[in-house]
C-alpha cells in the first residue's frame, strides 16, 4: 500500500487509495471503480495479473478502501471485512489459541461482549473496569495474550487511558486491541498512543449515512497483519466491492462530518446540562465528565454521542422519545440523521436490570447520536418533546 502520511487527514480521505491509473488502455476514473468480477483471468500461467486472482483473497475496489483507512489511522496495514464483527472475530481467531487469556474492558459494545462471553467460549476473558489502566494490571496472567477496549464506551461514555495501557500490554508482552468505532480515526488515532490493532465498525461514523454494514482492522504490525489477511481469505467475511465503494465514497466527508457531529453534540450536551427535566448529562467534553482531563489529552474532539438521564419513570421518557419529530427513535449511530434511543429498553435491554442500575444505565438514561442537521432544528425538537 502507497501512503504518504505527510499528507493532512482530509486530504488522505479524499486521495488515498485512489490513484487515477494512467497506464496504456485504462481510463483515468478519479473514483475508484466497482470491481465486480469474481475472477481475474492472466494472460501467463503462473502470473496473476496486478496480483489479483480471485476476489476473497483480493479485490481492487476492497483495497482501495483498505488502503484509505490505514491512511487515516496512521497504519502500514488494513483489512475490510463484511462487518465490524466479523472483522473482531476474524481478529479473535487469527491472533489467540484454545486457552489463550483476554482482559477485556467492563463496558463494551454487546455484540463484542457476545462474542467472548457465548462464542470464544474456548478463551478465556477477565472482565475489568479499564478506567483506571491498574484494574487492566491486575488481569494479567501466565496465560494471558490479548487486551481490548474501547473508548469512549456506549451509552456511558468512559475513557480508557489508551498509551497507559498499551505501556501495559508492552510490559507483559500482551496485544492490545482497540476499538475506535465511536471517534473514528479523525479523532482518536489508537496505533499513534501505542496500540497494536485497531478495529471499526465501518458501519457507524466511517460509512455514516446509515446505509451499509462493514468492518476494518489496522495494524503497523507486519507479523500480525501476516495473520489477519492470512485468516481475511481463510475465513472469508470480506466486504463486497459495492459495500467497499459506498464506505470509500463515505469517507471523503469523514473530517467534515465529524466536525458537525461533535458540534452538534457539544450544544446538545449544553442545552440538556441547563435544563430542569435532566438530572444527569454525559459528554466527555464537559468538564463535568468525570474523565476530562483524559479526553482532552488523548483525542482531538468528543465525537457524536452523548447521554441523559430525564426525571420520571421509564414511562415519562418513553413518552418524551416519542414526541421527537426531527430525532429517530433507533438503535445504531453515527449516521448524518440524529438518532435517539432508550438503552434499558432497546440496545441494553438483554443486560440484567440489576447489573444496568450498578453501571449506571438507569430505566431513563438516553442515547443520542447527533446528526449534523441544523441545530437550531436539533434543539427546538428536544425542547418541544421534555415539555
Ligand atoms: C456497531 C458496533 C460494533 C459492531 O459492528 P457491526 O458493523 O454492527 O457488526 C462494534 N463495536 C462498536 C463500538 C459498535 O458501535
């Protein structure tokens, strides 16, 4: 993969990847095309052409969009898969074996947690609360082979302290995978702080148009990468040329859309902190988060999601969503349309109640994933449904 990581974030967004080709007989595209075909014939026996052969193993539109997110994450390596699990599990069988131990963060995605808890049932994950670096310390066994994390975490938005940690995983010769689904990497760049794997669900903030599921992985590693695309092709959850274009098309607006979406969710957070139908407001760009000192040091913005807590029972903020008009009332997140959701009800429904109201996920704690629409329209749409 060509990088040159001198270039500025945008301009990687919009240029990395996709190389007009000016050789005899190809066209110029400035966008890189959808390579559909499945197979690529080769005019001498033994030489595929341009290396391409079949297109698990290999595809042109696929490694563009490869090429582009490794750019943006400051990585020699990246991998696209056909979802952000299927990049985490292609991640979890690639680098661990039978036995092997994880120390994994308390607060993860569900799925991910899912996937350790009923899944990889063959590993074995110590569940730690990861934000104080010192828990993740004590975790670590004879046995132990892999950190993840993620951060910040959904709904309640705690930090981990990323170099901390990855210091950590140095010292005991550990991987330290981390999950930047929710920053994306114009915020937050893990690899840059120490991390050795970084995972996406390309689905959320990467696409962000809510229109196409994905997965990546970035490494600097060359031995580790040597796994990942070993099992990429093994296992075979690879993103489709049509999913790779429509992420690639995606991401040329990553820088502005995150700016709006950060924007947008700082004037939320204000607006909720002042008003008396909300008891609690969770953003890390408030001073009031309790982690801001982290967050200021560690990214270079607070992201898009944000969570409230309003006074009543479940059923007063049921009735409070409902009343949205500008707000879905959805799961899922960084898309350019706000969405708004009830965790205890809807994505953390599963969780039991008893281990919801001890990590804080109360019956009227809200998830918002602002949008970058006009906030004016935001604002008044909020105000109009807590009165
Ligand atoms: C959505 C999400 C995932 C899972 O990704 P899919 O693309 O839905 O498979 C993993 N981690 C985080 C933080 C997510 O938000």
């Amino acid at each position: 993969m060509s990088i040159n990581n001198k270039q500025g974030f945008s301009t990687k967004a919009i240029h990395a990847g996709e190389k007009p080709d000016f050789r005899e007989g190809a066209t110029g595209d400035v966008v890189v095309p959808i390579h559909l075909s499945t197979t690529f014939a080769r005019a001498k026996t033994a030489v595929p052409t341009a290396g391409y052969e079949y297109t698990r193993s290999l595809n042109p539109t696929r490694r563009a969009l490869e090429t582009k997110l490794a750019a943006l994450e400051n990585a020699q390596y990246g991998l696209a898969f056909s979802s952000g699990l299927s990049a985490e599990s292609t991640v979890l069988v690639a680098l661990l074996k039978t036995g092997d131990h994880i120390i994994a963060f308390d607060d993860l995605y569900g799925g991910t947690k899912r996937l350790f808890n009923s899944v990889f049932t063959h590993y074995a994950t110590t569940f730690v609360d990861a934000t104080d670096a010192a828990n993740v310390e004590r975790a670590v066994q004879p046995n132990s082979k892999l950190i993840w994390i993620e951060t910040p975490t959904n709904p309640l938005l705690k930090l981990a302290d990323i170099r901390a940690i990855a210091d950590i995983a140095q010292r005991h010769n550990l991987i330290l995978v981390v999950d930047n689904t929710f920053l994306s990497p114009y915020f937050q760049k893990p690899l840059d702080l120490g991390a050795d794997v970084v995972v996406h669900s390309t689905t959320k903030y990467i696409g962000g148009h809510s229109d196409v599921l994905g997965g990546a992985v970035l490494t600097n590693d060359s031995g580790l990468y040597e796994k990942l695309q070993y099992h990429q092709n093994a296992i075979g959850a690879v993103l489709a040329p049509f999913d790779s274009y429509l992420a690639l098309r995606g991401i040329k607006t990553l820088a502005l859309r995150m700016e709006r979406h950060a924007q947008n969710a700082l004037a939320i957070a204000q607006y909720l902190e002042k008003h008396p139908k909300v008891t609690r407001v969770i953003y890390p760009a408030l001073t009031s988060h309790p982690q801001y000192e982290l967050a200021q040091r560690q990214t270079t913005g607070a992201g898009g999601v944000l969570s409230f807590e309003i006074k009543g029972e479940i059923s007063d903020a049921e009735r409070f969503l409902e009343s949205l008009t500008v707000f879905s009332l959805a799961e899922s997140l960084g898309g350019v349309e706000s969405l708004i959701e009830l965790p205890s009800v809807m994505t953390h429904a599963s969780v039991d109640k008893a281990v919801r109201e001890q990590i804080g996920i109360t019956d009227t704690l809200i998830r918002v994933s602002a949008g970058v629409e006009d906030i004016d329209d935001l604002i008044a749409d909020l105000a109009q449904a807590l009165n």
